[in-house]
C-alpha cells in the first residue's frame, strides 16, 4: 500500500514537472490571446468568469486567458504524460511494442476523465459548500484561515474523489 501511494505521489509530481515544461517550451499564449481578442466580447468573456468563478471579475479577459492556457496545457501535457508511462512500462514490463498504441491511448483517455471528475468536484464542492456563513462577505482574514479553509476544501475534494473511484471500482468487480 506504501509503495502504491509513493508510485501515486511520483506521478503527481511528475505531471507538474511535464505542465511546467510545456508551459515554458510549448508558444501558446499569443494564439489564446488572439482568439480571446477576436471570438469573444467582454461581457461574455464578463459572463464566463463569472460562472466559473461564482462572482464578477474586474479583468475577465485575463482569467479566460488563463483558463484557456491551462487547458491548452493539460490538453497536451496528459498525452505526453502517457507517453512517458507507456515508455516506462515497456521498459519495466517488457511491454510489446504492439500494445503500446492501445496502452497509451486508454491511459490518456482515463487520465483525462479522472482530471475531468476530480475538477468537477472541486468546483462543485466549492459552490456547495456553505462558505459563505463561515467567511462573511465584506470581511478580511487571515492568511491561516484561508489557507486553512482552502487545504480543508482541497481535502474534501480528494476525499470525495476516492469515494466516488472507490464506488466506480467495486461496482465494475461485481459481475
């Protein structure tokens, strides 16, 4: 169980390791801000983040650039993250080199389904949650307590997400 959950955290780390390295190397910011600037007005660009967000942005067309960028991001980071696995495990493994293709791309598609689940979570606990009774609007707090109410959230998410895998799995085991 250790050496699962230690195999987990370096591919965690490892993911950020490949998004940073796209994100530095991979030229995408001019082309996001381009098709912002020309597809997408600023009310709606306005309307957007503030769906995302749950309130109005004063700068919504860097938040959509943003949001863009990291998607463009994770669109190629998680491919390539595949490839690095798949490489890995037909090193391993002694994989054939004919289920590589097959191997990579199931591995991609249910890498993009569990970032897809875990996000969906995360926002949807963050606009379920009751925060606003324990952090009034108006106020200002303390770095601790944000902090500590984002790592609560972010616990909450990553708990929910084991749950709902924990469910998917015993459910695929029974015939």
């Amino acid at each position: 169980m250790f050496l699962q959950g230690m195999w987990t955290s370096i591919r965690i780390v490892l993911f950020f390791i490949v998004m940073l390295a796209v994100a530095w190397v991979v030229p995408y910011e001019d082309l996001v801000d381009t098709f912002i600037y020309t597809h997408i007005s600023y009310t709606d660009a306005g309307k957007i983040a503030k769906l995302v967000l749950g309130e109005p942005d004063p700068e919504p067309y860097d938040s959509i650039s943003d949001y863009i960028s990291l998607v463009i991001n994770t669109l190629i980071s998680v491919p390539l993250m595949g490839v690095i696995i798949s490489a890995y495990n037909a090193i391993t493994r002694k994989t054939k080199p004919a289920e590589l293709p097959k191997e990579w791309a199931l591995s991609t598609l249910r890498r993009f389904g569990k970032i897809l689940l875990f996000t969906f979570l995360f926002w949807a606990l963050l606009r379920l949650l009751p925060y606003d009774v324990i952090f009034p609007a108006g106020e200002t707090y303390s770095d601790f307590a944000m902090t500590a109410a984002f790592g609560f959230h972010l616990l909450s998410a990553v708990f929910g997400y084991r749950f709902i895998t924990k469910i998917i799995k015993s459910v695929s085991k029974t015939p």
